[in-house]
C-alpha cells in the first residue's frame, strides 16, 4: 500500500475513534462525581438528576437541579435554579460580597463564602432520589434566597387566580410545585424539603403562573432538598437535547470522513479538469 | 501607478475603512489591557499569572486565566499606538473589562479610536505581506490583499497572525541569503508560539553550514533576550504563562479535537489532550528525514506547519493567516483553504460579538444585540452549533491533510527525478571512464 494510503487510512480511523470519546466518557466517567470545566463550573450527573453549578464569574445556576425524566433519559428539564444575583446574607449579595472558593468531593461538592466577620458552607449532596442544598455558617445568620423557574402553574397548591399579586404563602417545610413541559408533552412536580421552618416564604407571579419563590430564614444552617419527577400527558415524541450530542458526533464523524475518501477516489480538482480540456 | 502600488493601497483602505468599527471583545481586550500595563512598566506575566492563581484557588480546577499569554516582544509592537491614544484620549480606560464571559463597557467616542489605533500594527503587518507578495506575483497579492478571511482576522476580529506571517514569510526568503536576518526575522514570527515547531527544520537544514547556522542561531537568540529577562526576573510567572499554559490547554479549535467541548470533564479533557501531543512530535520526527536537508523550503516549511496545525492540539480560526502568504507561493497547495476556519467562526461566536462597537453605540441597537444573543444562546445551550462546529473542525483537518499528501507526494516525485538525475549522471561518468580508460589504455604503450 502506498504511504499516501495508509496515510489516509490512519487518518480516518483517529478521527472516528476519538469521536467516540465524549460517549465513552459519558458511558464510564461522568457519572456520580462532581465535574469539574469551562472557566470553574462543575456539574453532577446520576440516574435522575443533573446539577449544574455555574463558573464564580456568573451568578446564576448556583445550582440549577434538572432531572432526566423516565420516559426521555437524555433530557434534562429544569426544576429549580438558586440564584446567587439575587440572594443575599445578613445584607450581603452572594455574587458581588463574597470570596467564594469551590471544591469537590464525590458527591458533594463545597462551596465556601466567605468576607470579613461572615463564613458560610453552601453544601450540594447529590443521591438519586434528590439534591440537598445545605447552608452552614458557625454563627446565626439572616438569609434572603430566591428559587427560579420559568414558570410554576401553582405553588402549595396556589395558582396565578389565587395569587394575581407576590404572596406571602403559610411558612412550612414542604413546597410543592407543578409545572409542563410543552416540548415533551409532560407535566411535572417539584418539591422543596426544608430542615426547618423558615420566618418568610413567598411567591412571585409572571405571566401565567409564578417564576420565583423567595425563602427568608434566621438560623446557623438550613438545607433545602429538591427533588422532581415528570408524567407524560400525552404520546411523546423524541426529542433533541444536548445529551445527545456523544450519539451524534461519531456519525458527523463517519460522514464527513466518508466524504473526504470519496471525492479523493473519484473527484477531480481543478487543475486536472484545466490539464484535461488543454489536452 | 504601478500595480503593485494600487494592491498595496486597496489593501490598505479596506482594512483602515473596517478597523474602528469591529472587535473580538476578549482578545483586543487583552492588547487593550496588556499595552496600558506595558506603558506603565508592570510585567505583564506576573499579572496574567496572578489571576490564574486566583481562578485557580476559587475554583480548585486546573484552569488558566486567557490574558496575555505571547512572547515579550509581541505588546511593544502595540505600545507606541496605544500611547499615541492616550495623548488624545487621555489616561482614563475606555474599555473595561471583557474577558470572557463578561462583556465590555465601552466608553464613546473614544472606542473606534482606539480600535483603528490598535490595530495599526496588524493592518501594516497585511500590508507589508501584500507588498512582498506583489513583487513575486500580483495575482497572489490579490488574493491576500481581499480575501475576506484574511481581512475579517486582522481588522473585524483584531487579531495580529499578519504579524506572524510578515515575518515567517521573510524569514523564508532571506534564508538562503542572510542567515542572521533570517534568524531575526524567524525569531520575530515567534510572537505567537505555534511556528517553534520550524526550528528543528532551520536547524538541521543549516546543519554542517557552521557559520550559516551560527548568524542564524545568533539572530534567533537576539530576538530571545526579552524572554531570557523575564525568565530571570519572574521565572514562575512566564513559565506558567507560555509553558505550562500553551502546553497544557485543552484540545479543539478548528480541528477534529473539538468534540472535546461537548466533555465537560476538565481533568479528563487535559489527560485526552496529551494524545495530539505525542503525534505532533512522532509527525515532526517523520518529517525530519523527508524535508530536514532536502526538497524546496517553502514545501518543507509549510510541510511542518501543516503537521502541527494537523497534530497540534490547539488550532485557533485565525492561525492559518500565518501561513497564507506561504500557501499563496505553494504550487501543490489549495489556496482555498481558508473556507473551513472562515466559515467556523460564524459558528463559534455570532457575528453581533464582532459588532459591539456599533451596537454598544445605541440602546436601539442594545436591544436588537440582546434579542438576537438569546436566540443564539438558545442554539447553544441545545448544542446545535457544535454539530456543525464538529463536521466543518474535521472537514478543516482533512483538507490540511491533502494538502499535506500533496506535498509530501511533490516532493517524493521531485526526489525521485532528483535521484534519477543522479543515477543519470552516475551512468555518463561511468561512461566517460570507461572511455577514458579505453583511451588510455589504447594510448599506454
């Protein structure tokens, strides 16, 4: 065989075998550990559950807990997502005042504020059946968090009719939240489990249901453990999501691939058609 | 007026007509905030290293902050034009921030300005490219002087290859002429790492040529004196910098690593990435015996480049300016190369990006930049972008590969009607021998 050949062939089968790695790396490595990529983001995915921790240069997604509902394993549909812009400790912004470091453990990873006179632990506990949120510091502190979606079509039971106007709901451990999927014909529910009481909880209206519930405690530690789960309405079609990309990348792979060897084999390039028409 | 004056000066107003109006955010960004602290005296290695530190303790990952990460060299070539800026603009900063993620504040009228005088240095870099190339080939001059890759790098994007491909492309015709100049001259085009590769093949080709090899190594070394500086004075600051950065940095660009992107799996990503490295130095070692003492340099040169921009594991859109002049010359090679990374920018950041000297202009044309950004953030977040991103990353490896078969081919062809040549030569010898010994062999009494 000549060397331009095995060249090629070479060439070829390193292109198609590294376009297997992201769903190898899927399928052995990137479940049940806290990841690490981009500019500082980490994310955890296990059976049911995908978290996404966002870089210390943005403030939102800190999480952002999806779930990967039965009936469509490879999508990820958002339940809740902690917002670091917009929640705040004894008056100081999580975003804009605190130093923040993060580090992983395997399935928790700890994300540390801290500014002068205040450190606090924010603990993220994956298992499979759902995601603990815990805030720990070693001295009382007063805290304003705010959970966003986009939208819950009822909260505790409320709907819009039932609260056209921010509401301050009956404080209890338990929030429950209902939302659709339109995308996958679904609809789904959320719950937030909270270790204790907290003084103030409240929920937001936008558009059609409420895209945020605000939760305001006094306390040296508090978790909040969310967990979801989706039913279909109706026949639900496939769907495209980011997950799928491993699946795809090696047939963009063998396509372009196959491509290449084709025109090489039967095509000509310009100079051969010139050389061809002058003789 | 000559033509080669009319090329050189259309060159020249297509690019100062475009530069004030355009910008990659994050890279002039860097030249922008790198030139104020080289004016002021700071060194700029302790302060990129500095940030990293701090990326690097918030987050525990092995991550690198993308500031000014080029040879010492490379930021005085921008200095005297943003000190130019500053004594009509005054000292106050009119870009803040824009390293990615953020986004720049831009403080008006002063950003074109400021744009058009920073990238100066590129535009006269293009231009110095299209000169040289008019006085080999006029046809070839155009093609430098208006493709719209080579254009949109250097004054849409801002940034400075040209300036590498002035001096690789001198380097490649001096060298054969004066050793030292060319040394310099290849010691210049080091501003952006990637050409280090060439060194094996200057070397070995200069091998055995000791006085040759000594201006050229003389000249390299010149060059390499602000590098020798601050590795005495910060040596773990520019070490991290251009060593441990630029050699550990994840794989992808507009190649077939860029699948790598879809592994959000940092760790894993840099182990991955050591697997380019190892075929880059065997394509080097392989290379050497084919192209280090024989065959046309520009072949050779352009031989090497093609197996790191094949092998290497980082191949930004714009590295290929560096070599175009180079491929423009090459007989064997497709010039239409260009398309690949041309078309990959579009995919990778969306033109608005480039556009945000004239959006930022006006809260209309904020709010048009703000709805189109959340329907590209949309074909992001669901990974329709990187589908195409990926086929036209391998269509781009591919067709560095032909033109690298090609070449090889050219050149083994050469070979071959050089060896036969040879044996040519060797037969009319023996020939001549045989009659001269038949000669003196009749004369001998």
């Amino acid at each position: 065989m000549k060397v331009k050949s095995l060249v090629t062939v070479f060439f070829a089968v390193y292109i198609i075998s590294l376009s297997f790695v992201p769903l190898v790396h899927d399928a052995l490595l990137a479940k049940n550990a806290w990841l690490g990529y981009g500019t500082g983001a980490y994310a955890f995915q296990n059976q049911n559950y995908f978290v996404l921790f966002n870089d210390p240069y943005d403030g939102s997604s800190k999480p952002h807990v999806q779930m990967n509902p039965d009936f469509a394993p490879n999508d990820r549909i958002p339940i809740i997502e902690f917002s670091d812009w917009t929640s705040w400790v004894d008056g100081f912004n999580f975003f804009n005042d605190f130093n923040v470091t993060m580090r992983p453990n395997q399935r928790t990873l700890d994300v540390t504020y801290s500014r002068p006179g205040i450190l606090l632990h924010k603990f993220l506990t994956a298992t499979p059946d759902n995601i603990t949120v815990e805030l720990v510091s070693d001295k009382e502190f007063t805290a304003h968090l705010e959970l966003w979606r986009w939208v819950m079509t009822s909260v505790n039971g409320l709907s819009i009719k039932d609260a056209p106007k921010p509401m301050q709901i009956p404080t209890t451990t338990q929030i429950e939240f209902t939302f659709q999927d339109y995308r996958l014909q679904s609809e789904g529910t959320g719950r937030i489990t909270l270790s204790r009481v907290p003084v103030q909880i409240m929920i937001w209206p936008y558009e059609n249901g409420f895209n945020k519930i605000t939760i305001d405690f006094v306390n040296t530690e508090m978790s909040l453990t969310v967990s979801g789960s989706m039913t279909p309405v109706g026949r639900t079609y496939p769907t495209w999501n980011y997950s799928d990309l491993p699946y795809v990348l090696p047939v963009v792979a063998v396509l372009v691939v196959a491509i290449y060897l084709l025109v090489d084999k039967y095509g000509k390039t310009n100079k051969d058609r010139a050389s061809r028409a002058r003789s | 007026m000559e033509k080669r004056i009319k090329i050189v000066l259309l060159a020249l107003a297509v690019r100062l007509a475009i530069a004030p109006f355009f910008m990659h955010a994050g890279d002039v960004g860097t030249i922008y905030e790198s030139s104020a602290i080289a004016l002021q005296g700071g060194n700029l290695y302790d302060f990129v290293y500095g940030k990293t530190l701090q990326m690097q303790q918030a987050t525990g990952l092995p991550v690198f902050f993308e500031g000014y990460a080029y040879h010492p060299l490379l930021i005085y070539f921008f200095v005297p034009f943003y000190w130019l800026f500053t004594l009509i603009a005054g000292p106050y900063s009119v870009m803040i921030d824009g390293h990615y993620p953020s986004l720049p504040v831009l403080v008006y009228p002063w950003t074109p300005i400021l744009l058009l005088m920073l990238k100066i240095p590129i535009i006269l870099a293009d231009v110095a490219v299209v000169y040289i190339l008019a006085g080999i080939d006029t046809r070839k001059a155009e093609i430098y002087a208006l493709c719209p890759y080579v254009v949109f790098i250097s004054v849409v994007w801002g940034m400075f290859d040209a300036i590498v491909a002035v001096f690789l492309l001198t380097s490649y015709l001096t060298f054969s002429r004066n050793s030292l100049f060319s040394g310099i001259l290849y010691g210049l085009s080091l501003m952006k790492l990637y050409t280090i590769v060439l060194l094996p093949l200057f070397v070995i080709r200069l091998f055995g040529k000791w006085k040759d090899l000594l201006q050229f190594m003389g000249g390299l070394t010149l060059t390499l004196l602000p590098v020798a500086y601050f590795l005495i004075v910060s040596p773990a600051s520019i070490w991290n910098v251009l060593v441990t950065f630029q050699g550990t940095r994840v794989m992808g660009g507009v190649n077939l690593y860029n699948f790598i992107w879809v592994v959000q799996d940092l760790r894993f990503d840099l182990d991955i990435s050591i697997i380019p490295s190892i075929l880059l130095l065997v394509s080097i070692v392989l290379l050497i015996p084919k192209f280090g003492r024989k065959g046309p340099l520009l072949e050779a040169i352009l031989a090497f480049m093609l197996a790191s921009f094949l092998f290497g594991k980082v191949l930004n859109e714009q590295f290929l300016v560096s070599i175009f002049p180079l491929i423009l010359l090459c007989k064997k090679c497709d010039s239409r190369l260009w398309i690949a990374p041309f078309a990959f920018i579009f995919l990778r950041s969306p033109f608005y990006y480039f556009a945000l000297p004239i959006l930022w202009a006006s809260p209309v044309f904020y709010s048009y930049y703000l709805q189109a950004d959340v329907v590209w953030r949309q074909l992001q977040a669901v990974g329709y972008l990187q589908v195409p991103m990926y086929a036209v990353g391998i269509a781009f490896s591919l067709l560095i590969l032909w033109n690298l078969l090609r070449i090889l081919d050219a050149t083994s062809v050469q070979a071959v009607g050089g060896r036969g040549q040879t044996v040519g030569f060797m037969r009319r010898l023996i020939r001549v021998r045989i009659l001269l010994g038949s000669r003196r062999h009749r004369f001998v009494p």
